[in-house]
C-alpha cells in the first residue's frame, strides 16, 4: 500500500516544496493548510512531480477540526508539522502579546494537535516519521525575536521529548532546522507586508537557502532506512557562518 505523508503549511514555501518532493519520492501526499485556492496550486505541483495528492483545508490551531481531519484518514507515514511563521521584530519592551501568542498557537499547539491526532496511525504504519521544522533561531537567540524563538525553542524541546517518550516504539522523530531561507511570504508576514523591509534581509546574500533546499532535506531525512534517525538536521546557506555571522556582498 503507498505511504502516506501529511504536510501542515502546505500551501506555499517549505510546505509546498515539500508536498512536491515527497509526492515525486512516492508518498500520496496530504497537504493541509488554511487557504484552499493556494492548497489546489500546491497540490498541482505535487501531481505534476508525478505523485497523487489530496488537499484540506485545516486551521492547525483548531483541535476539534484536527481530530475530525485525523479521522478521515486510513493511515499516515509520515508527519510533516510545518506549518508556523514569525509575526514581528519588536524587542520585548514593545512586544504584541497577541502576536506571541499566534506564534505558539501556531507553531507549537498546531504541531501539538496534529502530533498527538496522528500518532496511533504513525506507530500502527510500522514505520512513521515525525518532522518538526524548528529553526537555528531554536537554538540562538537575537535582538527582536524573542517570541519567534520562544516558539521555536518550544518546538525543539517537544522534539527532543517525543523523541524519549517514543524509544521503542516505530516512529522517528527529526528535526529540521533552517537558517536564512529565502521563500514568498515568510520575512513578508514578519514584517506585516512591508516588502521593502523584507527584501532587505537577504540583501547582498548570494545565494540564500530556498524552500526546495529544505524540502530535499526532509525527503532525504524520512527515506531513510527504519534504523536511521536523523535527529537533528542544522541548514544554512554557506554564506552564514552562524545566526548573526552573514557575509553581503557590496
């Protein structure tokens, strides 16, 4: 029987990228995301990459709506929690409250509902996967980011501890973490659609990493053997050494 994947954000950047990938690796793929018009475009691509692919639109932040999506399905492979975003670059005197809490409500209860929701069909395939898309920003913190790396950080951590609690058991847990990725719409939403101020954070940066760059590493990740666990996957483009370390060219 094929497998199965479910991947949240699924309708552009990474989760698109990746829905495409993982439907050209064989997978029927799953891709789950708010805005339907954007889910049928995405899921196109995954066809055309020569797989099958069904859409649903799903708020990852609304458990019932989870658990009734979870139970429509017959199975599931793999797990793809992608779906999150940052909202802001104030420092912490000036923060939204509200903004944090749409980062965590997203970024970490979406991948909490959708990680508890699937996991019996995960143990149950033999072979499942978990993927949590983090960032370095998990790992280092800087100046304006505090809630996005709160969020983050809360992301690895349910990572690591799934990853104890699941020992045993046939399902691995990975954890992708990008540095500077350069897709449509994430330095766009950060910065409430101020284009300019988003373009400016890949300016000078040769090559920054893509959403196909991480989708690739995903696929890899999740094909690999049974016994093979990829716990933790760090990416950046070679031009940035660490979080605050990025060579710009005049």
């Amino acid at each position: 029987m094929q497998p199965v994947a479910v991947v949240t954000g699924a309708s552009s950047g990474i989760g698109a990228a990746t829905a495409a990938q993982l439907a050209g690796a064989g997978f029927h793929v799953v891709l789950a995301a708010r805005r339907a018009g954007r889910l049928d475009e995405a899921a196109a691509r995954a066809r055309a990459a020569g797989g099958s692919a069904q859409t649903e639109v799903l708020d990852v932040t609304d458990a019932a709506a989870v658990a009734a999506f979870t139970q429509s399905l017959e199975r599931c492979d793999v797990l793809v929690n992608n779906a999150g975003g940052a909202f802001g670059m104030e420092y912490v005197a000036d923060a939204d409250p509200a903004d944090w809490r749409t980062m965590f409500e997203v970024n970490v209860l979406g991948s909490l509902h959708l990680t508890k929701a699937l996991l019996p069909r995960l143990i149950a395939s033999g072979n499942g996967a978990i993927v949590m898309l983090t960032s370095t920003a998990a790992f280092v913190n800087y100046e304006g980011g505090a809630g996005y790396s709160a969020a983050k950080h809360a992301e690895h951590a349910m990572a690591e501890t799934l990853r104890l609690e699941l020992c045993g058991q046939p399902v691995r847990v990975i954890e992708i973490a990008p540095g500077m990725v350069r897709t449509d719409e994430f330095a766009v939403n950060r910065f409430r659609g101020d284009a300019a101020k988003a373009a400016a954070v890949y300016q000078g940066v040769r090559e920054p990493l893509t959403a196909d760059d991480i989708a690739d590493a995903i696929t890899w990740a999740v094909t690999r053997p049974a016994h093979f666990n990829v716990d933790l996957m760090v990416l950046r483009p070679r031009a940035q050494a660490a979080q605050h370390k990025v060579y710009r060219e005049p």
